[in-house]
C-alpha cells in the first residue's frame, strides 16, 4: 500500500535500550560495533547516548550530529539510569528474549562481510548467541552486547 499524504514525511528514527553501565556498553557500541556518539543529554536521573553510523565520511562536526539525529534513520538510543552501574544489587535488564519480559528481540546490523566481522569478534571476544555454524540458518549471527541483548549480524544480501 503506498503512503498516504498523512504519513508520507514519517522516518523510523530510533530504538531504545536501557543499559546497566553506561561506559562499557559506549565502548562496545563504538568501539566493537564501529558506531559514533552523535549526541549525549544528561538528565537529573538518567543519561541518553543517541548512537549510529556516519555514512559522511567524517564530514560532519560533533553539532552537526547532534542536530541532525532526529532527522535520521536507524538510531540507537542508549538509555542509562543513574546509580544501576555501581548498584549490587540491580538484577540487569530484560532483553526481551525469555520469560519474564519476553518481547524485544534483537537489533540487526548490515556488514559487507559477515565471515571477516564473525572473525573479528571472536578475536575480540564478544559472546556469541549463535555463530555462523549454529542452526539452519548460515548465512545470519548474533551476538550479545553487555547488557545481554542479541544483535543479529547479516551480510548486505542474502541469497535463498
């Protein structure tokens, strides 16, 4: 069905996920992943990383992230309430993929190489949920973030 007048402006802008520690879930959004930072607001309460891919080729300033992520497409909100970090006794988050909580699944995320990114994260030692071996299905991943949510890996196209 094509997009009405009423909807045809509308984007899908963003995902949030809340996060126990907030450092180690930005290094592994950018650090494993390859994400950037492009904004951080920071409330009494809780703290949002808003992060995604700079398809500019570097060209944008750190402003210029920030002033366009409600104009994108395809952004993670991280989202961290203060205190969860250091609190012993925080259980973690529910990743939406067992009970109780069962609902979200996973972020999926696009590589132009789904053997050389699986190589770099075993060499990186992020966990895996299920490897390129697992399963029926070859040609997908997923691994674990630190918080226990699966992220899906899958090559640009995939053939059936």
């Amino acid at each position: 069905m094509p997009r009405s007048e009423a909807t045809e402006g509308f984007k899908f802008n963003h995902t949030m996920i809340r996060v126990k520690d907030p450092q180690v879930s930005l290094k592994f959004y950018t650090e494993v992943l390859g994400m950037d930072l492009l904004s951080e607001q920071k409330f009494d309460s809780f703290t949002l990383y808003f992060l995604g891919y700079d398809h500019s080729g570097g060209k944008q300033s750190a402003e210029e992230k920030k002033n366009t992520r409600f104009n994108r497409e395809g952004i993670l909100e991280l989202t961290h309430n203060h205190g969860t970090e250091s609190d012993p006794d925080f259980q973690g988050y529910s990743s939406g993929n067992s009970d109780p909580g069962r609902g979200f699944g996973h972020i999926a995320i696009t590589v132009p190489d789904i053997q050389k990114a699986c190589a770099r994260f075993e060499e990186l030692s992020v966990p895996f949920k299920k490897r390129l071996t697992d399963g029926k299905m070859k040609h997908i991943a997923f691994i674990l973030d630190p918080d226990g949510y699966w992220i899906e890996i899958v090559p640009g196209r995939i053939d059936f």
